[in-house]
C-alpha cells in the first residue's frame, strides 16, 4: 500500500501549487516594526498638527515667525520640565535632545530681536517612562517636516541657519542620516506588544501637546507665549 501523500496547498485551478508559490502563501507576515507602527498610527495626528502649524501663515511675515518660534519654546519647555521628572526612569538622554531644541529656539529668538516675551512651560504630562521614547519620535521626526519649514522661512523672510533659522535648519544635510540611525535604533527594541503601545501613546499625546499649543496660537495671533496651562490634558488619547 502506498503511503499517504501529505495535504497540497492547491491553486484557483485546483492543481497544486508549485513549491515556491506555495511557500509564499504559507509565510506569515512579519510583524509591523515599530517605527512603521509609530509612522502608521500617529499619521493622523501629524496631520493635525500640520494643519495648526498653518505653514504660509507662520512664514508669512518676521513677527508671526518670531510668534511660531516662541509658542515652540514653551511647548519645548513643558515637554523638558516632563522629561526631568521622569528622567530618573531612562528619559535622561531624551531631555537632553529637547534642551537641545530650547537653545536653538532661544539663539533664533535672540537673533529676531525678540525681547521680554513671557516665556513659560507649557503643561504636559506623561504617565509612563516608555511613553518618553515615542515623545523623542516626535521631537526628532519633526525634524524631517523642518526643513521644508526652513525652506520656506529662509525665501520668504530671509533667516539663515545663524540668523533666526537654527532651529528648523538642525542638523541641515544630516537630518536624513541621523533620522536612519534612529529609525534603526527605534527598530532595534525587543519585540513587546505591551510597550510599543505604550511608546505610540506617548507619542500621540506629543502630537497633542503641539497640536493643542499651535491650534491656541492660530485661534489669537496675540497669544505668543503660552498664556495657557493645565488645559490640554482633559482627556487621555490612550485610554
Ligand atoms: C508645517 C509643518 C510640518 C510639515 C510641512 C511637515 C512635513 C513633514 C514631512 C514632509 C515629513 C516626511 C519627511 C520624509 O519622510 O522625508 C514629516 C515627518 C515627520 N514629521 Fe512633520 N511636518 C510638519 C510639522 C511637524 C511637527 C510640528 C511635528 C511634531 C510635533 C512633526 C512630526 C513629524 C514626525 C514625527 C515625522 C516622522 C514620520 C516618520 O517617518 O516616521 N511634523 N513631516
């Protein structure tokens, strides 16, 4: 008696599949990387923020760029003051990357002439040390849409990367190299289904944070600096 042949993966024609083909239709999927997750389940809150970021209007003249920047400031600041309190969880390096931005803020800030502006913190709140590294995300992913803004603010109103531009213009042609060594540092986290959904959510309620601040600014184009606190954390994304 011959043996029994092992079950065949058939095609639409009922023949069976050849080995390769059949192969291709056994494999599952790898698992989403967690940049592509991040990339995938914040897009529409990017598109948010862009949206209150309101490009041509924050270009348009010297004195809404010098605004823009320093509603950036107190947003930077919040999500700093944030980082310290949690820093004793791992959040260190990422505080250093946003005293980074506040003193490229600060250097832009000085070089529009911009004086006595009530500077503050933003209020912000994180509720887990994971949810700092999707907060790093954001921070350095926005690097990627700032060049295009210094584009536009450098034809439009002239700033240079020494003369009001520093903090758009970051790392200039190395943006896209360091945003790859991140990617591949992001992409390098053991697999943990539990924290990467943890990082998302602190990297949705960053988008938040900016999108709450830029859409206030839009709403009175005198409120430059931060004139609210506490309010935008009615509700938690992550819930
Ligand atoms: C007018 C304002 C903005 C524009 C036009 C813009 C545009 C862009 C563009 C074109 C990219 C993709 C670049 C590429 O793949 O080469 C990008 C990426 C990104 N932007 Fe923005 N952006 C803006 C503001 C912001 C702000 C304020 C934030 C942070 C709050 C932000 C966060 C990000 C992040 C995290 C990425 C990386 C997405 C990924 O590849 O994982 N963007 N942006």
């Amino acid at each position: 008696m011959r043996p029994l042949e092992p079950a065949q993966a058939a095609g639409s024609d009922g023949q069976p599949l050849a080995p390769s083909k059949r192969d291709i239709s056994n494999a599952v999927p790898p698992p989403p990387s967690l940049h592509a997750r991040l990339k995938l389940e914040t897009a529409e809150a990017h598109q948010r923020v862009e949206h209150a970021f309101d490009l041509a209007a924050a270009t348009s003249r010297r004195d809404a760029y010098a605004s823009m920047l320093a509603m950036m400031h107190n947003i930077y600041c919040g999500i700093r003051n944030e980082l310290h309190r949690l820093s004793g969880n791992g959040a260190y390096d990422v505080a250093r990357y946003a005293r980074l931005q506040i003193d490229r803020l600060e250097k832009d800030l000085r070089a529009l002439t911009v004086v006595n502006r009530d500077y503050r913190a933003l209020s912000f709140a994180l509720g887990h040390a994971d949810e700092t590294i999707g907060c790093e995300y954001v921070m350095r992913g926005s690097a990627l849409g700032g060049k295009l803004i210094f584009k536009m603010a450098a034809d439009n109103l002239g700033v240079t990367e020494l003369d009001g531009g520093q903090f758009f213009h970051g790392d200039g042609r190395a943006t896209k190299s360091q945003w790859s060594i991140y990617s591949a540092k992001l992409n390098r986290l053991p697999a943990d289904n539990a924290r990467f959904d943890r990082i998302i959510c602190g990297a949705v309620k960053t988008f938040g944070h900016f999108e709450a601040a830029l859409s206030l600014r839009n709403q009175s184009p005198s409120v430059s600096s931060g004139l609210m606190q506490d309010d935008n954390h009615a509700t938690n994304p992550c819930a």
